[in-house]
C-alpha cells in the first residue's frame, strides 16, 4: 500500500507548489485539478482560467510524464543590476525527458509590458537542470475550440474504458471511406461511451480529424489509423 493508497483507493499525488496560493479573489478563477499522467493521478492548482486552459491543452499531448506547479523560483538579473525572481506556472516534463518551464500570461500583459523581454532575462539565468527551455503561453496560442476540445478530453479521461476504446478503432477499421463519429458511433454500437472513445481516439491520434474546430457528432474522421 503506497504513501496515498487508503483501502484500495489511490488518492491523487499532492500539489507541489512551492507558492501559497491567496484563493480568495474576485479578479480571477482560481482552484485546483487532477491531472491523470502516466498512469498516475496529481493534483496541480492554477491562478486564473487562463492558467487552467493552457494546463489542460499541455496535458492533453499524451506524451507528459509530469507536472509541477509553481515550480521554485529563478533568480535573474536585469540590465540594470537589480535581481529579482521569476516563479513559473508549471515545469512540464515529456516521455523523451525534456523539459520545458511554461510561463502564462493574457496576450495584453505580454504586450503592454514587454513580458517576452523580461522573460528572456529569466531564460539567460535558467538553471540547467532546471528545465531546457521557456515557453510562454497567451490566448493568442490556442482557439476556443482547441480549449474545448481539451476541456472535454479531460473530462472524458477521468474514468478509463479500455474495451470501447479497441471496439471504436475496430469499428473505424471497417469503415470504406471517412465518415461522421456520429455514423462511427452507430456502427460500432457503443452508444454515450462510443462518443466519448471516439473523441478520446481523435485527440490520442489513433483517429484523424478531418475537419477542424471543435470534435463533435459531425466531426468527419479518417479510417485510416495514423501510425
């Protein structure tokens, strides 16, 4: 039985933030969400929606092995001398081992206030093994649909069906030409949870889109598997 296992339940990993979150706040949306990351369940806090949609697209890429959020701050010093320290949002590692520090901003801070500037000096002073590289992250990167779509993988992988999983692909695998999920779903005879393997399929890449924007019943696929 592990550190988090009581009686057969597996609570989530604990938030690793390394700063106190001030929760009350009529300015912006603040909270926490578990996250599922290579077979395993943590729990990560955000500061704003914003925040909370670029976790949620980030996590959807399939190939994240963890997250920390609020990882410790980096100290850096700007032309004039003066050091300060840079807290990122999240420190996102891959399978491959990389690892890259993601900065959130809204688009109109970044501007206003040249953050891509001052995030360049907290690049310069990156630890090594910190992380490899520095991404920043705006709304300006992702559409509503894209946030969506990733808003809705989440929900749909909270609980794992392995079996409509294999039923949708096999079902895609019969099919003569692109078709609608919604005549995928019929043929595969799955019904809700031939949806939600469906959309499950078209974000892991084991289904291709055809249409872009957000995955719906009209979604029109490939029955060719990527490889």
């Amino acid at each position: 039985m592990t550190e988090f296992e009581t009686k057969g339940f597996v609570e989530p990993s604990p938030s690793r933030s390394t700063r106190k979150i001030n929760w009350r706040s009529r300015a912006s949306c603040r909270g926490t969400l578990v996250l599922r990351l290579n077979g395993r369940q943590k729990i990560v806090v955000y500061e704003s929606l914003l925040e909370l949609m670029c976790i949620l697209l980030i996590s959807s890429r399939g190939d994240v092995v963890d997250v920390w959020d609020q990882p410790a701050p980096v100290p850096f010093f700007l032309p004039d001398g003066s050091l300060h320290e840079h807290t990122f949002d999240y420190q996102v590692t891959l399978a491959d081992e990389r690892c890259y520090a993601i900065a959130v901003k809204p688009i109109d801070h970044v501007e206003k206030y040249d953050f891509d500037v001052r995030l360049a000096y907290v690049r310069a002073a990156l630890p090594g093994h910190f992380a490899d590289d520095v991404i920043l992250m705006s709304e300006a990167d992702f559409t509503r649909a894209q946030a969506l779509n990733a808003q809705r993988y989440h929900e749909f992988s909270k609980k794992t069906d392995d079996e409509a999983d294999e039923d949708i692909i096999r079902a895609a695998k019969h099919q003569a030409a692109p078709t609608t999920l919604a005549n995928l779903i019929a043929a595969s005879g799955l019904g809700r949870r031939g949806f939600r393997a469906a959309f499950r399929a078209v974000v892991e890449g084991r289904l291709k889109a055809l249409t872009i924007g957000k995955i719906g019943l009209q979604t029109v696929v490939s029955v060719e598997v990527p490889a």
